[in-house]
C-alpha cells in the first residue's frame, strides 16, 4: 500500500497500525493546499461468503452514517470520505496531531485531582454528545483518547466499523463476541448487551488507573462483590470524598447503580467544584507548591542536604578534562571525555555517526553507558511535531515495557527540538535514555544518551555536558 494513491487523491505514506480486519496508514490528501494529512483505515473482512460480504458492505454504509454525524463535534475526527476500491473498504479521516494519553499514564506520574477532573470533564462531554446520537462506543480507553497538539484537548476515536465487521465474522461462526477491550469492559458489555453507561464505566477506570498507576486489570476487587477496591491505593488526603465516591459510581458492577447519564456524572463533578472547599483548595494549592519549590532550590545547594536527595555517586563534568570531535561530513562537533572511548561509524544505511563511551573499570568490563549521534536523512518533508509523534508512538509500541518518564520541547544546537526520557528492557537489559532531536535541511539529528537504570544518574551531568556542547551546522 506504501506509496498508493487511492481514488487519485489519497497518498498512502505510512502504516500506522494492522489488525486482523483493517489497516491504518498516514496518508495526504493531495487535492487540497499543502496536502494536508488524514488517516486512511482499509477494511479487508477475512470471509468469502457473498451474505457475510453483503452485510460487512450494509454495516460499512451505516458506520459510515454514523461517522459523519459525529464528525459535527470538534473531538471527534471529521470523515472526510468513504469509498469502495478493488474489493477493498476505506474510510478517510481527519489526522488529529497529538498523542494518546496511554503515554501519559506510562510515565508513572499520578494525576492531580485538577487534572483528573478535567479529564472527566473533557470526556464525558463528548460522551454526552455521542449518547445523544444514540451511539455507543463500546471500546473507551487510553490509547482512543489523543491528547491534541495544538489546545490540549482530548479528542475520541475509534468509533467501531472494524469492530461491527469483527462481530459479524465470529457470530457467524455461532459465536458471542464481546466487542471492546476486556481491560475497561464491564460486565453487561462483555455479555453483549452494552448500555450508555457502559462507556461511563471505562472513563471512570481510567481516572482511577491515572490515580493508582495500576493497570485495570490489575486492580484487587471483592472476591463476591467484584467491587473494585482501589482506594487503599491512593493517598485520600490527595483526593476529595465526593470525587472518590464519584468514581466508585462510575466503576459500579451493576450498571444500575452506576450514573445513568454523561450529563448525570458531569452535573455530580460540577456540585463538587461549585463548593467552598473546591474554591479554597484551588486559591493556595499554587502558592504551597511556589513555596516548596523555592524551600527545594534553597537547600540543595547546601552538600549534606544534597547528598541526601542523590546519595548515588556522580561523575561531574566539572571534574572531566574534554576533547572535540568533529565530523565535516554530517556537520556535527562535540566534547568528549578524554577518557571515554570512541567509535566512528559513519553508516549512512543507518545513519549512525559515533559513539563515545566510559572505559570499563578494571573490576567490571560490563558496557554500562554510551552517547550516541545519529544523522537520519527524511524521505518526506515533515515537522518536528510529526515526527516526534511516530518516533513517540514506536518506543512504546516496539520497546519491551516501555516507559515514558519525560517529553518536552527544548532546543540543541540552539534548534527548536524535542527531548524524550524513557526506559525499557533492550538486548536483556533495562536502559534508561535520555533522546534529543532536531531538523535541519531535511534531517534529523538525534543524541542519545543510554544507560542500565542503575546506572543512569551517575554518567547524566557528562552526559548533559556533552549534549549542551553539541554544534549541527
């Protein structure tokens, strides 16, 4: 599909992901200005049978339906179109640049109760505009809700014409399919039977994962109740009692118990922060946490009181005689150790430039932390901001328990550029790494710096000063 251009318009450019009934690609729509992207999903039903074929085509025509209708609200992608080709079903979609907030809740930070609450907020809005049009959605959970770039707000995808088709295919089989993910589903829709208030059973599960940093299937419940038992897990001074209580609403096993509306479970959010307390709470939280702050800077130039916040032995780069390499090649130069070993590789298959890395001590031959250079030539024109976005989406979709613990923009080189702290497990070993990277003249310059986990902070300020040193002309 790479490089197809379908209906003469839509030019497949990237695979996004592939399932058992559909395919997603990145792809431009090349009969509007400056072809802006959109998201093509090629439905492809596993099944010969002209009936099955036939209803898969009257289910695509009314998701379809649907689709357009929901396109009317501005956190829900817009169907641009929808079209049969070869055989083949495709729908195109708006391209909303972001990220889903599965990434957010990877980096292990526990949400705030404001973040949370506007988490709540933002979603059940949608919700309650899709349960107006008589839609469910049957499949809310973190990696449908992107985070958009450019006002912050989350946006829902993901509205299930591949899952009608999946559903179809098993019940033909004499099947029941429960369509969603186990993970978020509650009881009703895992026995088919989903309500409105079934989606409002995910968002809470997903609030209280944000709180806990636990995993919804992870979570201890009642051995005869199935109530979720969650709340030993969080600090309940963090949290007011109506937001707790609201949430155990929200997660009830028995739909009947649970708000029967996005308007019900909103209008309860709203009474909470219509109090006294909410106003009081929001008026000093800023000046507590100003205030902590500046005790935190203040003590930690005192050494005691240093050694105590990073008891780990550091090298400092004050203490580091450096050398300069430079490569005219890739137009790169940068302080090293003169202590640290080098290698240049100047592969342009790969793109990798050099590495510099500590010389084993006499007890230990064992690699324990590099700096890497990377020149990576782009075979499409793109920005920082896509581009950060896949190679985002590919450290978590590829890197063995990948955990973002930082992303932000930054500069290198004096560039506008992107920096992203993460880890995982690689070649047997858990790393920690520190990425930077930019665009100039149609390439990417990244640097890393790798290292065990444990190791980590004890190369980071050489580590820094290298990077701080690095020029790209």
């Amino acid at each position: 599909m790479l490089g197809t251009t379908l209906r003469g318009r839509y030019q497949i450019i990237k695979q996004l992901g592939e399932g058992w009934f559909a395919e997603t690609y990145l792809a431009k729509d090349k009969d509007l200005p400056c072809s802006p992207y959109c998201v093509v999903k090629r439905l492809k039903p596993k099944f010969t049978d002209p009936f099955l074929l036939e209803t898969a085509r009257r289910l695509f025509e009314q998701e379809a339906q649907v689709l357009y209708q929901l396109g009317n609200h501005e956190q829900i992608p817009r169907l641009l179109a929808h079209f049969q080709e070869n055989e083949d079903f495709y729908l195109v979609q708006e391209f909303i640049e972001g990220n889903v907030i599965s990434l957010e809740l990877k980096t292990g930070r526990k949400w705030s109760e404001e973040e949370l609450i506007s988490f709540l907020e933002d979603v059940l809005n949608i919700l309650k505009y899709v349960h107006q049009q008589n839609v469910i959605h049957r499949d809310i959970k973190p990696a449908n809700l992107i985070r958009r770039t450019s006002d912050g707000k989350l946006v829902l995808i993901d509205f299930g014409a591949v899952k009608q088709i999946s559903a179809l295919a098993a019940n033909s089989q004499g099947k029941t399919i429960a369509i969603g993910t186990p993970a978020y589903m509650p009881c009703e829709q895992n026995s088919g039977q989903p309500k409105f208030n079934s989606d409002i059973y995910a968002v809470g599960l997903i609030a209280i994962q944000a709180l806990t940093g636990i995993l919804p299937d992870h979570l201890p419940r009642h051995p005869d109740t199935n109530t979720i038992l969650w709340r030993s897990l969080i600090n309940i001074k963090d949290i007011k009692p109506h937001l707790i209580n609201i949430l155990d609403r929200m997660v009830s096993y028995d739909f009947r118990e649970r708000y029967q509306s996005a308007s019900e479970a909103l209008q309860a959010i709203a009474d909470i922060k219509s109090t006294k307390k909410w106003r009081l709470s929001k008026k000093f939280a800023i000046p507590v946490v100003l205030l902590a702050s500046i005790l935190f800077i203040a003590v930690l130039p005192i050494p005691h009181i240093r050694q105590i916040f990073n008891p780990q032995k550091q090298y400092s780069s004050a203490d580091t005689e450096f050398s300069m390499y430079e490569n005219p090649t890739y137009g790169v130069r940068i302080k090293y150790p003169q202590s640290w070993k080098i290698q240049q590789i100047g592969d342009p298959f790969t793109g990798d430039v050099v590495k510099f890395w500590p010389s084993p001590t006499i007890s230990s031959k064992k690699l324990t932390a590099e700096v890497n250079i990377n020149v990576e030539n782009l075979k499409e024109p793109t920005s920082l901001m896509e581009y950060t976005n896949l190679s985002v989406n590919e450290i978590v979709q590829f890197l063995a328990n990948a955990r973002i613990h930082d992303s932000h923009p930054t500069k290198l080189s004096n560039l506008p550029a992107h920096e992203v702290i993460y880890s995982g497990k690689e070649e047997g070993s858990n790393i920690k790494r520190r990425a930077i990277w930019t665009l100039k003249n149609n390439q990417v310059y990244i640097i890393t710096y790798t290292a065990e986990e444990s190791e980590y902070d004890k190369y980071l300020q050489i580590a820094q000063a290298m990077i701080n040193s690095l020029k790209i002309y």
